[in-house]
C-alpha cells in the first residue's frame, strides 16, 4: 500500500479487501477515527462560518482538536500496516534450537509490544475526537447535528475496534507486567470514549 494520505478512497479499500493480512482492522479502525475528525471539523467550520457567537471558542478548540487527531489518526492507520507486518514477519522466524526458539520469542514479543502500542494510540485518538464531538453537541448548527451524531459513532467504533487489537497482542506480550500496563491503559482509555458517546 503506498502512503495513505495520497492514496485514494477506492485504492485503500480495495487494499483492505485484498487476501492478505494488511492493512486490516488496525489501520482500518484508524481511517474510521479520521473519518469520525473530518466531521468534527466540518460542523465546527460549518458553525464558525455562521458568524461568531457565544459558542466560537469552544467549537474552535473543537476544531482543532479534531484537525490534530484526523492527522494522528491517518499516521496511525499507516503505521499499523508497518507494526503488523513486523509481528506476521516474527512469526515466521525459525524455532527449531532453543537458541531459535528465544530469539523468536522476543523478537515476537517486541513486534506485539509495537502492534498493541499502536491501536492503543488509536484508541486515544479516538477518544479525542469523541470528546470533541461532545463538546459542540447542542453548540453548533442545529442542520449539522446528524454529521455530528455520525462522528461520535464513528469516534466510538474506532476506539472500541482499536481495543480489540490491542487485546489480541497482549498473550504474546513476555513481561507480564508491560500487559498489565497496556490492558490498564486500554481500559481506562475505554471507558472515557463510553463517556464521551453514551448510547
């Protein structure tokens, strides 16, 4: 896949619906989150535009706000590719000495660390953009609200699909403690996006 940013909409997809194992859920729950930012963006700008109002403050930051994560998230998405391909390549190193069969573990354990600290990014991200959509809900143009309402459920479709990637790397994650820390961070990071898009 080349740089996402510039590849287009029909090119990513039929890339993520190609028989291999990338790009997948990871970058997918990425692109999902960006898709969730661009909306926020939109609303704000559209609101802005309006003229000022005792509300420009709050949906200029929320502006912002979803600008940054649209691009962190976009990073995201392509860097998922990378991590992933790096744990699939650890994978088919050699076991056939215990000298082998250690290398590999912690060469897996390296690539899974990086292929559960990447969606966790995502999760947060999401989280931002959640938490942005919030903070204008009921202080924007009423005739945007349904394009916010949709970037809040992308937000949280995002965040949550980032998390189940996270969890699938953890069990080949060596120090326990490294996983305690990762589901720990996922959870709380959870719980925040589920407060910012209540259902």
């Amino acid at each position: 896949m080349t740089h996402l940013p510039s590849t287009s909409l029909a090119d990513y997809l039929a890339a993520l619906a190609a028989a291999t194992p990338t790009p997948g859920g990871g970058s997918a729950a990425g692109v999902t989150g960006a898709m969730g930012a661009a909306l926020v963006e939109m609303v704000a700008g559209l609101s802005l535009a309006k003229g000022e109002s005792e509300h420009s403050a709050v949906q200029r930051t929320a502006l912002d706000q979803a600008r940054a994560a649209r691009s962190e998230l976009l990073a995201l998405a392509e860097e998922d590719v990378t991590a992933f391909t790096a744990f699939m390549e650890a994978l088919k190193l050699p076991k056939n000495s215990e000298s082998e069969r250690a290398a590999r573990t912690a060469t897996l354990s390296t690539a899974a660390q990086r292929a559960a600290e990447v969606p966790l990014a995502t999760l947060r991200a999401s989280v931002t953009v959640a938490e942005a959509a919030k903070s204008i809900t009921d202080r924007s143009l009423a005739s945007a609200e349904s394009d916010l309402a949709v970037a809040a459920r992308f937000a949280r479709a995002a965040g949550e699909s980032a998390a189940e990637n996270v969890e699938a790397n953890l069990p080949f994650i060596e120090s326990a403690e490294i996983r305690a820390t990762l589901a720990h961070q996922t959870e709380a990071a959870l719980i925040a996006l589920r407060r910012a898009t209540p259902q």
